[in-house]
C-alpha cells in the first residue's frame, strides 16, 4: 500500500480553470470513482492552498499495487482531467513529496484494502 501526499504549483493566472477543474470532478464523481477502481486507489483527496501569493494543489492517496497509471486510462473523465492538468499545473515546479511519518488504518480497513 502507497500513502502519499504530493504538493504541487498551480501556473499563475489559472485559478479560474483549476476552480473549472474541481467542479468538474465534482460533478461527475460517479465517473470519477469508477476510475480509481481501476487504479486501485483506494483514497484520493485534492487539498488547495493559496501561500504568500502562490496556489498549491496538494494530492492525498492511499493505493494498492499494481493498479494502471490515470495517463493509461481510457475514461473520458480521466482525459478531461489531464488536459486541466496540462492546463493548471507548473511543470517548472518539482513537486514536492511530502515524507510520511504515521499511517492510522485499522487493520480490518487495511485487510479489505489488499
């Protein structure tokens, strides 16, 4: 099991498409669910943050093995997201892992996880 927590920067200018962006995932989250089946994520949140003048997206997951990449997925939803992606996010900006320190998941949870 992967426990992650990534930041990353949003270009500037693009707030108004990253606000396109999660209305659209939140739109269609029974799409959206349907993807990360595939993807054997189990738990996938976006986080926002706005620092010192900089928007941050940050991605929580918590995934299984062997699950297939988003950019290998075939789901309309999936494409849409990556062209937001290509849209909205820095490539400039290496994103930044953030080191996990302590996973609190009941072992039943994590039995039905694997």
């Amino acid at each position: 099991m992967l426990v992650e927590l990534t930041r990353f920067k949003v270009k500037k200018g693009k707030t108004a498409e990253v606000d396109k962006w999660m209305a659209l995932l939140n739109e269609h989250m029974d799409q959206v669910l349907l993807t990360l089946e595939d993807e054997k994520m189990y738990v996938e949140t976006i986080f926002r943050e706005v620092l010192e003048g900089e928007e941050f997206l940050y991605w929580y997951s918590v995934q299984g093995e062997d699950g297939i990449e988003v950019t290998n997925s075939a789901h309309e939803i999936d494409q849409l997201h990556l062209q937001y992606w290509e849209k909205c996010i820095d490539p400039d900006f290496k994103p930044a892992d953030l080191e996990t320190k302590v996973v609190m998941i009941p072992k039943k949870i994590r039995k039905m996880m694997s």
